[in-house]
C-alpha cells in the first residue's frame, strides 16, 4: 500500500508540476507578445533609435535620419510652416506622396500622430539607378507646429505596424540653442567650430590607416577642426581603431552606415550622406567641405582655409552674401615619380605622405561643376550635389555661388590617373612640410601605437 501511495503522490506532483509550466510557458508567451505590441511605446519614451538604415517596406525602400527644418518658413518662400526631412532611398517606382504616410512620436502624448507626406526631393544628380536617393518631406500639424515629435516612422499606409522608428534631429531648437545669450563670437561656442570636413563613405577594407591619418592631419593644419564619417559595419577594424582614437580627442565623429540594399547604389550612399551631413552639421559649423579622402582644397594665396575666404571676399560685389564656394580639380597622378625632395625621407616614405611625393600634375583644370567639390555654409543650403550646388538649392535665392578663381586655391585630387598629359611639378604643399610629417607622425602613434 505505501508502494502505491508513493506512486499516486509522485504522479499528482508531476501532473501539477507540469500543469504549472504549461501556465508558465502561456505566461511568457503572452509577455513576449505584449512586448512586441508595445515595442513603439518603449522605444518612444527611451529614446531607443537604430542610428542606421531601418527598412520602410522590405527589399524596396529604407531610411537613415530625420530633421525638422523651418528655413524656408521663415525666409522667402512660405511653405506651410516646418517640415520634417528624412533620408531616404527607396525603388523610383514607388508612388511616395500618396502610398506612405507619416507617424509622428511625441513624448507627452499616448498615440502617434498620422500626417501625410507632404512631397519628396530627388538626391540623384547624374545617375539614374534601380534606387532613388530622396528626401521625404513630412508634414507637421498646424496645431502641432510649435511642438517637437521626438521620432517619426515611415510606412505605406496599407501597413499596419511600422518597422521603423528614427529620431528627428531638430534644427530649430539648435539654432536657438546657438544664438542664445549675449556672445557675440560664435567661434568661442562650445561644440560651434568655422571648418568640418565631410568624406564619402568608407566600407570593406578599401582604404588604411594611414589614409586617414594623412587626410585628418593635412586638413587640420589647412583649418579643419572638425571631421565626419560615416562608415559601414564591416569596414575594416583597424580603420574603426584609428578613427575611435580622434573621436576620443572630440575631432571626428563617426556615424554607422550600412545600406541594406547596395544594388544600384551609387557610391556606396555618397548621395545620400554629402547632403545628411549639411543637416548634421547645420548650426554646428559656419562651413562645411564635402570632398574624398584623396582630395585636399590648397590654398595658393593664403596660409589657412579662413585667410583664402577672405581674399576671396575682397573681391566680391558690394552687399553679396556667398553660401557656396567652387573649387576646380586637378590631378596630381599617383603613377608619376616621387618628389626627389622627399623620396628618400624616411617618415615621408613610410607613412606614404602623398601631399609631399605627388607633387606632378596635369597641366588641365577641369571646369566648374566637373570633378569639382564645394565649401559652403550648411545653414544657407537645402541640398548638396556631389560637385556643385545648385542656385535652386538655396535657401536665400539671392545668395551667391562663387566660382572660386584658381589663383586662389584649387582642388588637389591624389589618384591614379592615366590619361595624364603636359605635366608640371607644383611643389606647394611642401610649404607645410615639417608641420604635415610631424603631425602625421604623431596621428600614427595614435591611431596605431605599434606602427
């Protein structure tokens, strides 16, 4: 008889055991699903935003930021108050304006706000690919206009759950933000600098540390205070390295870029990200430059970027504010022989310093707007072309673009380039010499102390 009841009891302990962990097994389940129903509301109230690529609608569209913009409504052309730009890419056949909607998140209200897309702004300037780069242009209530959604998702309105949630950047605020107080030198600003410098993205492992050392250091001693990067997942570790130890010196600031989709993608995003960093920097940097880590504006009559600006100046008319300044391209071919002056220096040859052993160029001075790349202040542009700026890209159209005249500076562009032809040796930058090796010798032992 005991041998039974043991048995019995042993039998009503399992069943009960195993009728508990049915409920238990019901019970995390339900809360997985109510986390997932709730994952909007988390997200809205913790900030929690991918700073990457988020999808729209899989395979055939995506989006990387979010500003709020009133320029326009506070210039000459009225539009309606502020609009919400977002950085996007997306198939071009996509009917934008009337199949997506916009879902505006605020932290002191329960439920998200539905607008529509007010319009959409083509990125693309040559090419034509599967994928259009754009901006989206959101609306904001009327009743609404003098609040800020802290993030906004992007979806066709046959969708009934969004999968994306991106932070809006709000330019107003920081405009208020700087030109708050009596300070008159905005220079002096914490966090305010005159010259950033914008790359086009970097990915795999294309490029080495030490053209990134090369480009940072040059560039300083040129002006640059401040650098933006933007980088993809798998770009290469020693380059992630490099950059951490300038983030660490509060000179670059990197940002993760990997598109989902790279089918048709021109450069990799350079489209999307030359423009995205006009409005990063917007408020943040009275110029900035936008040009490739094998490119470098020289000046010729000046020491520094802000002595060419103001003899530029000189010669401009009366009363003409300049948003934008030209710079022509010339090509200083990496086939050609290194610089006698420094082909046996021993630092030169081992960080490969190419502003110093590339000194021949092509006699050629491609055109404005062919292989060019711009200066300009962020804050007086709506959008930025790969090598121009367009006059309707203005916010004040009565702003000028000056084609800079080559006696001033000139782009030196440092590629392989075989159709080379009349070459001269243009030993310019070798005005700096001592002041480039020591600084890149020092970034190297930064950037990689066992080089």
């Amino acid at each position: 008889m005991k041998f039974v009841r043991f048995n019995l009891r042993n039998t009503r302990t399992a069943a009960t055991v195993a009728a508990l962990s049915v409920c238990f097994f019901c019970l995390l389940i339900a809360s997985f699903w109510a986390s997932k129903m709730e994952v909007f509301k988390y997200n809205k109230f913790t900030n929690s935003c991918s700073a990457d690529f988020q999808v729209i609608d899989k395979d055939v569209a995506f989006a990387y930021s979010a500003y709020i913009d009133d320029r326009l409504a506070r210039d000459t052309e009225p539009i309606g108050g502020p609009v919400i730009r977002i950085f996007t890419y997306f198939v071009r056949t996509i009917d934008v304006k009337n199949s997506w909607q916009c879902i505006l998140w605020y932290k002191d209200r329960v439920d998200a706000v539905t607008t529509s897309v007010r319009g959409v702004t083509n990125l693309n300037e040559y090419v034509q690919p599967k994928y259009m780069t754009a901006m989206v242009l959101c609306n904001i209530p009327d009743d609404l206009s003098d609040q800020r959604p802290q993030a906004i998702s992007l979806s066709p309105k046959s969708t009934q759950t969004p999968t994306n949630y991106i932070c809006i950047e709000d330019l107003r605020l920081r405009r208020r933000q700087l030109l708050d107080g009596t300070q008159q030198d905005l220079a002096s600003r914490k966090g305010y600098v005159n010259f950033t410098v914008c790359t086009t993205p970097i990915y795999s492992d294309f490029y080495k540390p030490h053209h990134i050392v090369n480009f940072i250091e040059v560039n300083r001693i040129l002006g640059a205070q401040k650098f933006i990067f933007y980088i993809d997942i798998d770009t290469n570790v020693l380059i992630k390295h490099c950059l951490e130890s300038y983030t660490q010196l509060g000179i670059v600031e990197v940002n993760q870029f990997t598109p989902l989709i790279l089918e048709s993608l021109h450069y990799h995003g350079q489209i999307i990200s030359i423009s995205e960093c006009a409005y990063r920097t917007m408020y943040k940097t009275k110029y900035l430059i936008n040009i490739d880590l094998d490119e470098v504006i020289v000046p010729k009559d000046a020491n520094n970027w802000s002595q060419m600006i103001e003899n530029i100046q000189i010669n401009a008319k009366a009363g003409e504010h300049i948003a934008a300044y030209i710079f022509q391209n010339q090509f200083f071919p990496y086939q050609e022989v290194h610089d006698s002056a420094f082909a046996d220096d021993t630092l030169v040859r081992k960080y490969a310093i190419t502003t110093l052993l590339q000194t021949l160029k092509e006699n050629y001075l491609y055109d404005y707007e062919i292989r060019s790349k711009v200066l300009a202040c962020p804050d007086k542009i709506l959008m930025w072309h790969v090598h121009s700026i367009l006059k309707e890209n203005l916010v004040n159209k009565k702003d000028a673009i000056c084609k800079v005249n080559n006696k001033h500076a000139v782009l030196h562009h440092y590629r392989y380039w075989t159709t080379s032809t009349n070459m001269t040796r243009e030993r310019r930058m070798h005005s700096f010499a001592s002041e480039i090796i020591q600084n890149i010798h020092f970034g190297m032992g930064r950037c990689i102390p066992l080089f």
